[in-house]
C-alpha cells in the first residue's frame, strides 16, 4: 500500500463481522421482554470508560465484542416494553437500519443538490402535512425538541424585535419583550429564553388551572398589565402535552387570542403534535394548525432511533431572515453540486447529518395511518393503566389522566406529604433496580407522585396489569421494614 486509509484491509472478513453484528442486532431487539429493563453497571464495567485514548489498533473483532458485554448489555432501557419514565421514544428496528444506511452513504446535509437534501425537506413537508399546517410553510429536522422550540423561539424573537435584531443586537431594542407559557412548560423554554439572551424573567409564568392547563384569563391579564408597563408581549408558547401530566393548552382559543394581540403564536407540540394524526384523539390539538411555529418530536411518537426533532414555521419569509447567511464558499451555483437551497439556511447548524432517513423508512413502512393508531393505542393504554390504578388497593390516581401520562402513588393512609414521597421514591427506586420496571416521578401542584408515560409500542395490557402488582407488593415490603426498625 503507497497510502493508509481507514478502509479494511480484508472486506471479506469486515463483511462476516458486519453479518454477525446484524443477527446480534436482530436477537437484542427481538429478544428486549426478556432482559432486565435497567440494572446498575458494575464498577469493573464503568471503569472501562475511564480509560485513555487509545494510540494504537485493536482488531475491531475485539472491539464489536466489548461493545456488547460493556455498552449493549446495559441500556437506559427505553426500548423495553415496560419503562415509561420522562417522555422517551421506543425505536424501530427500520429506523436502526436507516441510520446505519445513512452513515455508510455519509453524506452532510447542510445542504446540496443530492438525494438525502431532498428527502430531508421531504420529510419536513411530511410532518408540515400531518399537523395541517399549510402548503408554503417552512422548517427544519434538527437534533430533539429543545432545539426545535428554540428554532421557533428565536424567530419570535426577531419578528417581534421591532428592529434588525441581527444586526443591531439586543441592546437596540426599543422595548423589552415579554413570552407566556404555563406553569408546566418544559424547561427547554427557560434555557432558549437564556440562549437568546432576553432571560429566564421575560419569560412568564401563566398559573394552570385544576385541568393543568393555561388559565387564559390569567394569560389576558398578564399582557394587559404588561402593555401598560411598556413591554411588549411577544409570544405565547401553548404546550400540546405537557411533561408532567400531557395536559393540552386550549389552542384554539390561544390561537384567536394571538392573532387579536398580534403575538406569536408558538405550539411546543414535542409530546402532542402528532395527535393530529391519532383519529380517535385528533379533536384534542384542534387549532394547531394555525401555529406561527410549532416545535416536534419524531424521536418520541414516531420511535425514530434519537435523535429527530422538527421546527415547522408558518412564514418562510420569517424562517430565512432569521438564519440566511451565504458567505462566499457556500453561494448556489446553478448547475452541479451546489445548485440547491443550503440547509444551513434554516437553523444554526452547518453540517447536518442525514437524519431523515430513519424517519422516511419507517413512515414509508407502516404508513402515517398505523402511526395514528399506534398513539390511540398508547392513549388507550394510558386509560386502561387508570382504571386499574383506582381498582387497586393503596393506589390513588393524582390528577384525571388526559392522554398517555398517568400520575398515581401509594398511599396507604395515616402518611404526611413528606412520608409519602419517601415511600413512593423508594418504590420508584426498586423497581428500577429490580429491572421489573422504569417509571419516573414528579410534583404537581405540591403533591408528588409516580409518572406513567405510556409512549411505547411495546407495551401490553399485561405489562401494566404487572406494574400495579409489582407497587403493592413492593410497597408492602418497604412498609414492612420500616415497621420492623
Ligand atoms: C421532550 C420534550 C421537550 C424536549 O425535547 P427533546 O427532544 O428532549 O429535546 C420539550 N417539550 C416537551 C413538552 C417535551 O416533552
């Protein structure tokens, strides 16, 4: 060899390794009910990631091997028909395959006149159409929600500015701006609000009311009182499935109230957008389609492996004047490579990785129709675990569950506020160390509780039958110890 290169020196022998890896990849998935869905790393597993960049070769024989006793055998679970913490995805073993096929082409998205470019807006327009938003509008995949209400957030920001933001800063603003969301908005919103540079205090709170949404009297009031103080309200963030219980804003009304108040309208959809296409549940995110900008989530109910996110904006024109900039080494041509709109163009990312692909896979699969059963499915799932939740004896429904996020403790009486979080965290705790389930928890209006998000297509009837006896019965053994002491 006059050259060194990373390719092989033996394809024949690659290719056995590669055959081999996906009949392993094929046993993990398909066998995931039968393994633990988390269990704590040994301390000789979680030193092995403390080692020094290595400086020599090591045949990737031995390296495929590694990765299977140290990284494959302890996931975070979220692909194991019972872990329903946070607000995670499930994958899809076609969306694996995507991104493996996206990496051996591995082209960059920042944009171009080839094949994966032109899927990438493809899959936009795809998920433009499933929330209804119309023909013309824009957006954008990046890497998870958080990004995408900050794509969203920023172009706020700039429309509402009052000057050339870009160019004049922040300084030159004539008046401060003011944003609205509840009081169950995700965190991302405080962190874009910091990014942006307006601070977490042009950021308000809209108290929620008993259904946990936005109260909109309190909402009216808030930019009333802030016209008078001379700050300008910029933008309402509706949250369409909130982390903590998956309660919806009124939309609609949101949507009338923004365009009376010309005030951006912003819809973080990352758990809820995609109800538009769930026939049962549809009537639920009814006016998101008259959204400035809506933030959401492929990598939660479309399962693509993480990590997909979407920023869809209404005005194309807004979206580009926020994030267009062509220096010289990046001008469309018109012919060859370079003769298509850059991708950078809409968001702050350059090189861009070909994220569509798992989602066009999977889409072009089953279809947008099974997507929308799957999350009647899932919302179904969220009722039955209720219902079985009330019939069960210790356990207390928190808060009425809107779609798939059931908030419950245990609760055997005679316990005070602080009593009870310390049984039910313990619960959390042992089923997650157990490996017999992962539920996370949370509070809500002062009250803590064990949080169920059924957001996996995993997931049977049996599984939720299991976690409710597996709550007694661990309740009852930690209630036991301590009465032992
Ligand atoms: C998950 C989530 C986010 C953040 O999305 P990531 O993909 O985790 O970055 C924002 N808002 C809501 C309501 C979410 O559920």
């Amino acid at each position: 060899m006059e050259y060194e290169t990373l390719d092989p020196e033996d394809w024949t022998q690659t290719q056995k390794l590669a055959h081999a890896l996906v009949d392993s990849a094929i046993d993990y998935t398909s066998n995931v009910r039968d393994r633990p869905v988390w269990r704590e790393m040994p301390s000789d597993i979680r030193d092995r990631f403390l080692s020094d960049a290595p400086q020599t070769a090591t045949p990737l024989i031995d390296i495929l091997h590694d990765v299977e006793n140290t990284v494959m055998a302890y996931p975070m679970g979220n692909t194991h028909p019972r872990f329903w913490a946070w607000y995670m995805g499930t994958s899809n073993f076609t969306g694996a395959l995507a991104d493996f096929i996206a990496a051996v082409q591995g082209s960059n998205l920042g944009g171009g006149n080839h094949a994966a470019a032109l899927m990438d807006q493809q899959v936009v327009r795809w998920l433009r159409q499933m929330v209804g938003m119309p023909e013309g509008a824009s957006g954008t995949l990046v890497s998870g929600g958080s990004v995408a209400n900050l794509v969203g957030l920023t172009i706020a920001r700039n429309s509402k500015a009052g000057i050339d933001i870009r160019a004049e800063g922040l300084m030159a603003m004539p008046a401060p701006l003011r944003f609205y969301g509840s009081d169950q908005m995700h965190s991302c919103h405080q962190q874009a609000m910091e990014t942006l540079g307006l601070g977490n205090r042009a950021l308000s709170r809209i108290r929620s009311g008993d259904d946990l949404t936005m109260n909109l009297n309190e909402l009216k009031a808030a930019v009333a009182n802030d016209r008078m103080n001379g700050i300008v309200p910029a933008c309402v963030i509706a949250t369409a499935g909130t982390v903590n219980t998956g309660a919806i804003d009124n939309l609609a009304a949101i949507a009338d109230f923004c365009h009376e108040q010309d005030i951006w309208f912003h819809v973080d959809g990352c758990i809820g957008a995609l109800v538009a296409i769930a026939p049962e549940n549809r009537w639920r995110v009814e006016g998101i389609d008259r959204a400035d900008s809506i933030a959401l989530d492929p990598h939660k109910w479309l399962h693509a492996p993480f990590e997909v996110g979407c920023a869809l904006i209404r005005s194309r024109d807004a979206h580009l004047s926020t994030f267009s900039l062509t220096p010289e080494y990046l001008k469309v041509a018109k012919r060859g490579l370079a003769a298509a709109q850059w991708l950078h163009d809409f968001g702050i990312q350059t090189s861009r990785g070909f994220r569509a692909l798992k989602v066009w896979m999977s889409l072009r699969e089953h279809g947008v129709e099974k997507f929308g059963r799957l999350i009647d499915q899932d919302i179904a799932k969220g009722a039955y675990l209720s219902r079985l939740v009330e019939g069960a004896d210790g356990l207390h429904l928190m808060f009425p569950t809107n779609m798939n996020i059931v908030c419950f403790r245990y609760d055997p009486g005679g316990l005070d506020e602080a009593e009870l979080k310390s049984l039910n965290t313990e619960i959390m705790l042992r089923l997650q160390e157990n490996g017999i389930a992962v539920l996370s928890d949370t509070t809500v209006h002062g009250q803590h509780c064990l949080r169920a998000a059924i957001n996996n297509h995993r997931t049977a009837n049996q599984d939720l039958v299991l976690v409710v006896r597996e709550v007694q019965n661990t309740a009852a053994i930690i209630l036991n110890e301590t009465a032992g002491r």
